[in-house]
C-alpha cells in the first residue's frame, strides 16, 4: 500500500485499531520508548506526548455532576468466573486467559459499564524480558521451597502486560485534638534485694499535663489502589511510583496490553485515603503535644480543597503451577521489582528448627560440663 495516502503521524481504524503508518498494521508500545514497533515492517511510529498539565479534578463537584459529566466514558469489559477481576479485551477476541488468575475469559461475560476516564497513566518502562528475568532471579534466592519448584517455576514465560486502576488524592486537613503532654522525670526509690539488704535505684515517672489544639496537614497524591484483584499487601511492596513522571491519558500507551477497570469507587477510594492520612496526622498531633511521651484522647478531622486524579500504573503479571496449585507474580513496569506468591516446604523448615534446638540444647550440655 502506498506510504502516501497516510497521515505521518499514528492513525487509528474505525475500531480504534492504532496502526502503522508504512504498512497499516496493528500496532504495540515500546516499553521504555515513547513509540510503537510495527511487528511486520519495524517501522517506530512515535507517539507525541501532550505538554500539559495532569488534571487535578474537584472531588466535591465531580461527585454532584457525575452523572452527566464529560469525563465519563462507556467501555467493554469481561469479568472472571473464578476470580472476579474486570479488565478490558482486545477487539475480535472471543477468548483469553485471566492474567490475574489464569483461568479462560470467554466473550460471552462481556458486559459495557460507565467509568471515570483516566486522565494520566505511567508507560511501560520495563520491557516483558527483563519482568521475566527479574522473577527468575526472585525464585533463585527464595528459601525453603520444595523440590524441584525453582526449576518449574524458572520455566515460564509467559506475561502478561497490565495497566492497573489508582487514584490520587490531594487535601488539605484540619484537625483538632484533645490529649495529654508527658514530662518524664527520675525518683530515687528504696527496695529490699532478695538478700534481704537496703538497695536504692533510680527509676523513670511520667508527669501527664492535659493538653488541647489543632494541626494542620496539606495531602498531596495520597495513593489509593481501586483494584480488588490483587491483594494489597502485594501491590503496596511495589511502591513507589514515580509519579512525578505521570503524563497525560493516550490510549496508544495501552496498545498490547490489558487495562484493569476500578472495582473501587471513588468515594470509597478516598475512604481508604482517609485511612493512609491516619497516622501522619497523629505523627504532626504528637509533634504538636511536644514532651517526652504524648496521648491523643481525642480528634477530629475536617478534609478540604480535596481533589483528585484517575491514573493506570503498569505491572507485568503471570501465574504458573506447581503440584496443582497456581501462583502468582507481579513486577513493577517502572522499576521492574517483583513481588510473588510461592510455596512453603514445611519439613525443611522442620528440619532447621530441629537442628537449632539440637544446637542450643547441645550448647547448654557443653556449658554446664
């Protein structure tokens, strides 16, 4: 086909199908790149990156207008069977398998739903090679696995490409508090030792003076995973994300990956923010009580000026099996660290409670000669 009748820059089928511009074939993002590879023909199709601000939206008004909001859009989703997660599915394809599970996504649980669109996301930085080469090297150094399932496990590679749901949220705080302020000071104190001899030590009290006031706390991206398919314990060992490098939504980012839709709504994402913002603000009330020791009886939070971003962050995903069990990876796309689930042998770590029994009783055997 003639190079001329195509806009130099990247184009898109009416199904939103982003092609190349020599050869008209689909297109994958680069990661580490700002540009998309065409498999057939090699041609790098540069994807120009908006100079403009990231969208910090107002949560009160978003949520009063959301209904007939402008940043809503209507997208296809399939859920899972088994485990529950909603992601996207490439167009034409009638069958896949759950990145997040591994079980098979059949197109017949296609469903379309309202979402807030994103308005910034993190390209892909780490390329699926190195994901993989980073699990390989997490397996090697995993301690009482059984036998045989670094080997097992060290032989996958496949995985998968998601971009995972978050909000970012901005506030500013007000707290006011009622507490007690404690100044430590030394007693000389006189005792009778077992010996039945007049001993003295000095020893520490704590004088309490109740205190009362009010701190203020600025929030800035306090950030909040809307995904329910991972467990968070899991997603938060990832952090952090350079989100300083957060650049405006461009759909060409996501083309050859999976995108997750939020399972958890913006109100509840904020909920969960609130409970991020818990312990620094007692970090600012304690600092604010002043002593040596401090006690918070009371507070109340005020949040103001909130706002907030939709944002997708990239992981690389896989799951493989052992003894009939799946297990499964994630790697961050930015920074490429790994965080996995793996299986415990049980009598190894017998075996070495056991010899450090043996050592301590061997010891005390040897000591008491």
């Amino acid at each position: 086909m003639d190079e001329q009748n195509f806009d130099p820059k990247l184009s898109e089928t009416n199904q939103k199908d982003i092609v190349c511009k020599n050869c008209a074939a689909k297109l994958v993002f680069e990661p580490g790149t700002t540009s998309l590879t065409c498999p057939y023909c090699g041609t790098f199709n540069e994807i120009e990156v908006r100079d403009e601000k990231i969208e910090e939206l107002d949560f009160e008004e978003f949520l009063k207008q959301a209904e007939q909001g402008s940043d809503l859009e209507e997208i296809a989703t399939i859920s899972c069977d088994a485990c529950g997660a909603v992601t996207t599915l490439e167009k034409n394809v009638v069958s896949s398998d759950c990145p997040f599970c591994g079980n098979k996504l059949i197109v017949k649980n296609e469903s379309s739903s309202k979402i807030i669109k994103p308005k910034s996301l993190l390209p892909f930085k780490v390329t699926s090679k190195e994901a993989i080469d980073n699990f390989k090297k997490w397996v090697k150094k995993l301690w009482f696995t059984p036998t045989g399932f670094k080997k097992r496990a060290t032989q996958s590679n496949k995985i998968s490409g998601m971009y995972l749901p978050y909000w970012t949220y901005d506030s500013d705080t007000n707290t006011v508090y009622k507490g007690q302020r404690g100044i430590d000071y030394q007693e000389t104190q006189t005792y009778t030792d077992s010996s039945g001899k007049s001993q003295t030590r000095t020893v520490t009290k704590t004088r309490w003076t109740n205190v009362s006031g009010n701190v203020d706390v600025f929030f800035d991206d306090v950030l909040v995973l809307a995904s329910k398919s991972l467990p968070q314990k899991n997603t938060d060992v990832l952090e952090p994300w350079d989100l300083e490098n957060l650049i405006p939504y461009d759909e060409k980012f996501l083309s050859g990956f999976r995108a997750e839709t939020y399972a958890v709504g913006l109100e509840d994402g904020f909920s969960k923010a609130k409970i991020k913002m818990n312990p620094v603000i007692e970090e600012h009330i304690c600092r604010d009580i002043g002593g040596d020791r401090q006690r918070i009886n009371y507070k109340n939070v005020t949040y103001s000026n909130i706002t907030f971003k939709h944002t997708l962050l990239p992981i690389w995903i896989s799951a493989y099996r052992f003894k009939n069990k799946s297990y499964r990876f994630i790697v961050n796309g930015r920074t490429g660290k790994v965080q996995g689930e793996r299986p415990w042998c049980w009598w190894k770590i017998a075996l070495l409670i056991i010899a450090i029994i043996g050592a301590i009783v061997l010891l005390a055997y040897l000591g008491g000669e």
